[in-house]
C-alpha cells in the first residue's frame, strides 16, 4: 500500500499534540488569540541560555562546552547541603524520552496485528518524510515550555547521529536548552545501527481524522535503549547541578528501569528535587515486570513531587476520589511534597500534608472549523498541558528560593 506523506494544516500553526511544538524562533512573541499565562505576577528571571550540547562523531560522543561553565565545575568532595542546593545553575533537566513526532495523514490507521503495524511502521520509515512535517516530541516539550517560561533547562538522553537526531539538537540549541548524551562509544561498539537511531513517533490521522500512534518501542519487550546500563559522568554532572529532574512514564520505553533508578538514586544523593509524571504508562508498569514494578514505586515513593491524571491517580491507588489519591500519594511516599492531579478542564488540585489547593483551567479561543472538530480534545490536552507547565514553574521558583 502506498502512503502519501500528507501535511496536516492545523488551525494553529504552533499546535502539538504532546505539548507546545518548537519553532525556530529562539525568542517567540505571544499569540494574542491564543492562551496567555500571566507570567507578569510570578516574576520569572531573565531567560538564561545554556551551553552544553551533544554531538556524535563517529560513533564516539563529544560534549561541547564552555570550559568555565560552572556545570562541570565539580563541587568540593566535602559540602553541606544547603550549600550544595544553593550552587545549582540549571532550573530543570529532564531524563529521557527524547524523540521526533512526524506527523502525517495517512489513507488508514496501522492494523491491529502486530506483524501488519511493524510492516506499516517499516513502509512509512522507508524514505524520510518532508521535515515540514516533524516536530520536536516527548520531553522536549516539557524542555521548551519551562525555557520559555525563563528556566534554563538541559535535556538528557539520546538521539543517533542522522538526520532526526540533528533535527532533535537543533530545536533545542535554537530554544536555548542544552543537551548531554547519555550514551557512550563503549555502548554502541556492539549495537546495530538501528538501535541506536534517535527514536520516532509516527503520529497517523486518516480521512475520518481519526488518530494513531506507531513507534519502534511498540515492537520490543525490551527498552529501545536497553544496551545503556550506566550513568556517564556528564549525566550525572548535569543531574547533581540541576534543581529540579523531570522524569515520566515514556521514559521507561527507552531506558531500563536499572538505569532510571541508578539516576533517581543519584539525584536524591546530591540534592537534587524529582518531578515524576508517570503519564498512561504508570497502569502497565504496575502490572509489568517485577523490575518494572520495583522503578515505578521507588519513583513513586522518591519522587517530590507526582504528577497524574485522575485516572492515573485512581488507577495506582484504587481511590477514585482524587484529593484522596494524592493523599494515599503522600502517605507512601518517603521524600513526596507535593502531588498534582490533573483533572482535566476542570484544573488541577495540588495536595500537600497540610493544604489542598485548586488552580482552575484557563480559558482559550479555538478556530473551528468542521474538518478539525476531532481535534479539539487534542487542543485541550494542550491547554491543560500549558497549565501544568505553568505549576510547574511555580514549583519550581519555590524550590530555587
């Protein structure tokens, strides 16, 4: 079967399904008819760019860095914690989950069988698409929201040294984010090419505007990046001077929960605040293997602030009342502050031992027209997606200050 590689014209030409896409615009203007956060009443600092980024050559990976940037200033061996947290000059690092959504109309979703998907995937990455139609997915969103809100972010993970993995760096060299590369020459030495090429995801819509999803990770019992076992000592440089590590459910469809947890373990050695948004994944995960069931509670039970749905939180706690779930949250957890539940245009409750607190939806315009009405759900996964941010952001200054 033949598959055109068709844009879709969005309403919006900044929509993303995952989140706020990217844009080349290092530095863009607010959209007057679209959502505005009042980032006037938080103060936000000054936008600060980062310098680190990660190429790969060769199969060898080299970091490109100032060589005064205090990110690889090591710390003196003997430090007092206070001290420590104090000396962090990155807002937010994120772990994981880097990839490229690549968006297209299609004659019919993939087919339920497993063999017949993989054969639809492997048609579809046969040639590269148009890059009009690529966009920057998974944690890169969370990456670019918090940078334009002022944070200075580093995104750590892996992307392959082809055309998708110079499309991933330059979105976020353009948005000011850095990069470190989790992966080293050792790892790659005995890999295939494919496994170790920057992941996609193949957002699919048909005639009817109907939606699928298609990925390489769907086709393997094993994490994408399963052949990275240990944490570089660029990854945990970046981790130890960052404030904040922002991990998700998506992360375990490339790193092996070993890993995750060897990173978790870290950041709670050295200080470092965890945000854990656990996302569709966390319902499988409780029910996977028992390794994967062991990463998910220790992130559930390090992790200081959770971030769910109320499906998810009623799905991992078997309360259906939410402000109960994220107390049931609360009470498990050994380093847990606060838990966010997201319900949806309804706003988000924020539950801490002592305060229970609402932050309600904002309201936005849509254009709509008849061809996109399936999308509007999407559109408004995107609205609560940029409330999230924004609690995220208020996180985050009170954990700097």
């Amino acid at each position: 079967m033949h598959l055109t590689h068709k844009a879709l014209n969005f309403p919006n030409p900044n929509y993303h399904s995952h989140g706020p896409s990217h844009s080349f615009n290092s530095n863009p203007t607010p959209n007057p008819g679209l959502l505005t956060l009042p980032l006037n009443l938080l103060s936000p600092p000054k936008r600060r760019r980062s310098v680190l980024f990660a190429t790969n050559n060769r199969g060898a990976v080299q970091i490109a860095v100032a060589n005064n940037h205090p990110l690889f200033v090591p710390p003196s061996p003997s430090y007092d914690y206070r001290t420590f947290r104090s000396a962090k000059n990155v807002d937010v690092s994120t772990l994981g989950n880097l990839c490229v959504d690549i968006v297209l109309n299609v004659p019919q979703l993939p087919p339920p069988s497993f063999h017949e998907r993989k054969a639809f995937m492997d048609r579809l990455a046969s040639s590269p698409p148009n890059k009009k139609y690529w966009e920057a997915g998974g944690n890169c969103n969370m990456a670019i929201a918090a940078a334009r809100l002022g944070l200075s972010c580093v995104s750590i993970g892996h992307v392959g040294n082809e055309i998708y993995g110079k499309f991933l760096l330059d979105v976020l060299h353009d948005e000011g984010i850095g990069m470190v590369e989790m992966s080293n020459s050792t790892d790659v030495v005995n890999c295939s090419s494919a496994s170790i090429e920057t992941l996609l995801c193949w957002v699919l819509v048909d005639p009817l505007q109907r939606h699928g999803f298609c990925s390489r990770a769907d086709f393997s019992k094993e994490p994408a990046f399963h052949w990275m076992s240990t944490l570089r000592r660029e990854v945990k440089l970046a981790i130890r001077n960052s404030k904040v590590l922002f991990c998700n459910g998506y992360g375990f469809d490339e790193l092996s929960p070993s890993l995750l947890l060897s990173a978790v373990d870290y950041a709670v050695d050295v200080g470092t605040s965890i945000f854990f948004d656990p996302g569709p994944r966390g319902k499988s995960l409780s029910t996977g293997t028992a390794e994967e069931q062991r990463a998910l509670d220790q992130f559930l039970r390090m992790s200081d602030v959770l971030l769910l749905t109320s499906d998810e939180a009623e799905s991992l706690t078997g309360l259906g009342d939410p402000i109960l779930a994220g107390q049931e949250f609360l009470k498990r957890g050994i380093r847990t502050k606060w838990v966010i539940i997201k319900m949806g245009s309804h706003g988000s409750i924020l539950i801490t031992a002592s305060n229970i607190a609402c932050a309600p939806a904002f309201k936005t315009r849509f254009v709509i027209l008849i061809r996109w009405m399936s999308l509007i759900l999407l559109g408004a996964e995107t609205v609560l997606l940029l409330l999230l941010h924004m609690v995220i952001y208020i996180i985050c200054r009170w954990l700097i200050h």
